[in-house]
C-alpha cells in the first residue's frame, strides 16, 4: 500500500509537472497503479451501471468534475447519468471501462430512468 501511494504521488506531480516530457513514465506508473487496484479493489456485484460508478468514484476519491475531466466530458452530463436522468451511451460505456479497466459489460446494463415531469397531450378535435 505505501509503494501504491508513493506512485500515486508520483504519477501526480508528472503529470502536472511536465506531461508531455515524462509521457512514458506516467504511462508505466498508471499501468502499474491500474494493475494493483484491478486486484486488490473489491468491485461488488449486483450493482447497475450507476451504482458502479458512484461506487468508483467513492473508493477513487474523485469528484463528479474530476471524472468529467478524465472522461472529457461535462460536468453535467456527469450529474445526469448519477441521478438517472440520461442513459450511458456506448461512447461512454467505453470511455468508464477504460477509465476504471473494467469490462464493458459492468456499465452497460439496463437500468431505469427516473421519470421527467409528465409532458402533456394535446388533444386534437
């Protein structure tokens, strides 16, 4: 756990240091940090695909921005799929399983959407 965190820390100041100078570097570190967490992090089963994400952004300490900034996408977009309001598109199926080096599968189950305020019907005559 301590050499997984000085990584972490050094993954950190390369990456906001001098990205494009020590590309390789970080690109070993993260292979190495994304290996430890797929083996000691304990992914729970029975979740739908929300719950999956706002279970990792909980054990990753993210922030629903920080994601967004990950995933380069929006903040909003973000804030929608976790209150079920927007269903997570294939694009972004992809982009969290690479994110979090899951299977595709873990956040493209079906899920229900909470339901928007009823649209009303306009009658014709």
């Amino acid at each position: 756990m301590e050499q997984y965190n000085q990584y972490c820390e050094r993954h950190e100041k390369l990456t906001y240091k001098d990205y494009e100078g020590n590309i390789e570097e970080i690109e070993l570190i993260q292979i190495l940090i994304d290996e430890y967490e797929s083996r000691t992090i304990e992914k729970p089963n029975g979740m739908n695909p929300v719950e999956m994400i706002q279970y990792l952004i909980d054990e990753n300490g993210l922030s629903k921005s920080q994601l967004a900034n990950q995933l380069q996408v929006s903040k909003q977009l973000i804030t929608d799929i976790l209150n079920y309001r927007r269903n997570i598109s294939k694009t972004m199926v992809n982009k969290l399983s690479e994110r979090f080096c899951l299977n595709p599968s873990a956040f493209s189950k079906p899920y229900n959407l909470k339901n928007s305020k009823p649209k009303k019907i306009r009658q014709t005559v």
